[in-house]
C-alpha cells in the first residue's frame, strides 16, 4: 500500500478511543484506524484507550474500579499531551449522555494543550440531550473539527457545530479475502445480525416473520447476536420456534459462512448510524433489507442494492422481504449491485484515504 501523497511524514498524532472488546462499531473502526499501514506510514500516531470497561458486563455500570480508571484515563492524557507535545489529536468520544460527560474532560484537556483537535463521532444523540447538556456541548467542542459518518447524521449535531466544523467520513471495511463472486445462496434464508434489543427492530423483524408465515409463507431466518431468554420466549410466544434459528454469538469464519448462505440480510433498526453488517452483507454480495434511520440511505440504495423501509413498521417489512423472496432474480441483481457499490464506496482502503486526508488537511490549517 503507498503512503499518501500529500503524508507530513512525523506528524505527531495523539490518537484516543475505545479499543478492546470490539462490540460496537466505534470499538471496530479504532482498532481498524491503529492498525492502518496507511495512517501509520504518514503519521507518528500513538494511542490512549478510552474504554473503562474490561469485560461485556461491565459495559454501561458503575463501580470504584470504573471511577479509579476514569481518573487513571485523564492523568495519562495529561501525561501524554504534556510530554509528548503532538501536533494533532484524533478521539473518538461518545457524544452524549453519562459517556459524553465521562470523555469530555479528555476533549478538554485535549484542547487546551493542543492547537488541533479532531472528534470522531461513531454514534448518535446529542439532538435529544437536554438543554443544559448541549451548552456544556457547545463549549467542549468550540474550535474543534467534527467527523461524521454521513451527511445525514449532521442534523444530530447542528444545534452544538457549525456545518463548517463537520468533515464527511463513511466507515469501510476490509475485502473479503476469498471472494470469488457472489454466492446465490441455495436457499431462502433471511439473516438477522445484531444484539438481541428492541433498538435493533428484533422484535419489529419477529412481527414480520409472523406475518408472512399466517400467509402460508414458509421462512427460515437465522439470529445471531448472544443470548437472551427473554427473547427465547416472544419467540415461542408467536409460534415462530420452527421458524425462527437462534444461533448466539458468531465471529469470523463462521459469521461468514452464514451471510454466504443468506438469500437476504435484514436490519430493521430503530436507531443506527451506519451499521457495519450491512456493509459486511454487501460485501458478500447479498441484498439487504434495512430502515431509514442515521446514514443508512447513503449505504443501501432502496431498489438498487436493497430495500428500505420505515422504522418500526413491521408490515412494510414483511412485504419488502416477501417481495425478494418472491423473486430470487431480483434479489440476486441487488447483491450483485450491492457488491460493486461496496468496493467503490466501502472498503477500508477508502476508508483509510479519506480519513487521512481530513487528517492532514486539519494539520495543514494555520
């Protein structure tokens, strides 16, 4: 991979962000930027990780332990800003509620000893935190470059950023190592996958399945997202047990194997940003069935590559996916299109390039 022509080859960047445990996307796309040969022919990059939470059970509670590296966390950013001196800092911060006020001071902190500051938001919220919490908002990120993964999400921060501030990024993923052309999957299967919660649209997907089989539609669909026996029980609540395949938590070769089985991948999320299964369902060239929320319109083009939908409108749902189970050509041609659009648009290669060259041009900035 050559370095990038405009590279300030030594530029000192403090990069911070949440890396172990790779349950979210933010989690996956800062691993994916610290192992970068690309960012790292071109910068001097050296990171402090975000993340206070060392197990899945940890994530979202509060104990002294959390509180001691929370404190732990601003002492070696002080550290590392003070000593290090770099020219540019990168962070990738949640940007609302607890998680907001826990990275904040790092912002701050980051702001004060450095000229330039870079945030990069992975996720969404700040249009519906309180009033109070926006002011704080707005002042953290007073004189700092913003980030986002599509065009669409600016709505979400326009009451804290100008528009000027706002850099466009979508995320990309790696190639498939052994991609030899799309595979039409001998089957009807429908893949869902994701985490096992309402915000997901799990239980909006369950209403659909419902539907299309009291119209004598015979579905498979494939979960795969952990374990939960709350959701073990809606599903045979609804009848849907020989319908519904749950298959727990899947990675690598085996996660794979089954979008390469999927007829259709859906995702009927209720609030996303730009999910990255579905850029890992395009890549394996497989239609996909998701909702209009966050910067999913810029990923799936409704038609074209897949079929969007409504968020929370269950019979909407059933119909787009009864419509490419109806016709497999189609669904097939939408994959296909899918695949294309994905290494134009989504690979990490591309990912890499426009992410260092927002990088180098806020480093370039008098």
């Amino acid at each position: 991979m050559k370095s990038h022509p405009y590279a300030v080859t030594g530029l000192k960047t403090l990069a911070l962000g949440p890396l172990p445990m790779p349950i979210h996307g933010a989690a996956v796309m800062c691993q994916a930027v610290k192992n970068s040969v690309l960012i790292n022919e071109s910068l001097d990059m050296r990171w402090v990780n975000l993340s206070t939470s060392r197990s899945v059970e940890e994530v979202g509670t509060f104990s002294m332990i959390k509180c001691l590296r929370i404190l732990s966390l601003y002492i070696r950013t002080a550290w590392m800003l003070v000593s290090w001196r770099p020219h540019l800092c990168y962070l990738a911060t949640t940007c609302h509620g607890m998680g907001f006020l826990k990275d904040a001071p790092v912002v701050l902190l980051a702001r004060s000893l450095c000229s330039r500051v870079v945030i990069h938001h992975h996720n969404k919220g700040m249009r519906n935190d309180p009033r109070w919490l926006k002011l704080l908002q707005r002042w953290v990120y007073k004189n700092s470059r913003l980030i986002l993964l599509s065009e669409r999400l600016f709505e979400d921060v326009a009451s804290v950023v100008e528009r000027h501030q706002v850099e466009i990024c979508p995320n990309g993923i790696e190639l498939a190592r052994d991609f030899r052309g799309q595979v039409v999957a001998s089957s009807s299967d429908i893949l869902f996958i994701g985490h096992l919660l309402p915000s997901k649209g799990i239980y909006v997907l369950l209403d659909a399945l419902k539907m299309l089989k009291d119209e004598g539609l015979e579905v498979h669909c494939r979960v795969v997202g952990g374990e939960n026996a709350a959701f073990v029980k809606v599903v045979e609540k609804a009848g849907l047990s020989d319908s519904v395949e749950i298959l727990g938590f899947k990675e690598g070769g085996e996660k794979d194997q089954l979008f390469r089985e999927a007829a259709i991948v859906v995702l009927p999320t209720l609030d996303d940003c730009f999910p990255l299964v579905l850029l890992e369902a395009m890549r394996e060239g497989k239609p996909v069935v998701s909702t209009r929320v966050g910067g999913i319109e810029d990923i799936v083009e409704d038609g074209v590559t897949g079929l969007l939908v409504e968020a929370g409108d269950a019979r909407a749902l059933a119909a787009a996916l009864r419509r490419l189970l109806d016709n497999p050509l189609e669904a097939q041609q939408m994959g296909a299109t899918g695949r294309r659009r994905f290494e134009d648009c989504f690979t990490h290669e591309r990912f890499e390039e426009r992410l260092l060259s927002i990088l180098l041009k806020v480093a370039r900035e008098p």
